[in-house]
C-alpha cells in the first residue's frame, strides 16, 4: 500500500518565488529517484481557527502563507530509501542550509503516514 510524506510550513510571502523554485528542484530529484508523486500547495481557503488550524499550527505571521505538501510512495521502505538518496544528492545541498531555507524550518510540522484509503 502506498506511503505518504506529509508537511506543513509557513513561508514568507516575499520568499514564495524562492521557495517555488526550491521545491522544483526537491520535486524532480524525489521523482527521479522513484517517488510516485510531489505536490506542493499554497493555501486559499484556509482560516484561523478557534481551538487548531493551519494558520495556528504554523504559528502564521501576517506576512506568510500556509504550505501544505506531500509526497507519495510505493511504501515506506521505497520512502526510506528515496529519502536516503535525496539527502545525499548535491543539487539540494544548497537549499538545505538553514540561512538559505526561504521559511523558518523550525515551524514546519511532518511526518510519514500510512494509507488508509486510496480510492
């Protein structure tokens, strides 16, 4: 059954383009290594919550958007050996420096989920 990586972050408004640019270069190189899908979205329709939210989750600043993405495997053992190869792979090198992440890395939420229905 397939795997899911799934993340939720905040990104500057003036660092959208960046961050686009960022997350094309990690989507081709996740897919060149067998991931079956990478899909990165900005939100439109998202609004802050009284109790939890995705604004809230993040800890949103006026000057942000929410992100939500998430990539799609065979399984999770096809996920971690991807994950292993793309971490190794130069072409991200320089994106994953913590002063060139076009977002604050420590606000963004993860994780990896199993699939319980796939219709």
């Amino acid at each position: 059954m397939a795997y899911v990586d799934g993340f939720l972050l905040a990104v500057p408004k003036d660092k959208l383009d960046d961050y686009k640019k960022m997350a094309q270069t990690g989507g081709a190189i996740w897919k060149e290594f067998g991931a079956l899908e990478y899909r990165e979205t900005v939100a439109d329709d998202v609004k802050p919550g009284q109790y939890t939210s995705f604004p809230q989750a993040v800890q949103l600043k006026d000057d942000e958007l929410v992100v939500f993405s998430w990539i799609v495997y065979a399984s999770r053992a096809q996920r971690d050996e991807i994950n292993a190869k793309v971490m190794k792979d130069p072409r991200l090198a320089e994106f994953m420096k913590p002063e060139n992440m076009p977002f604050d890395g420590k606000r963004m939420i993860y994780g990896g989920f199993e699939m319980l229905v796939d219709l």
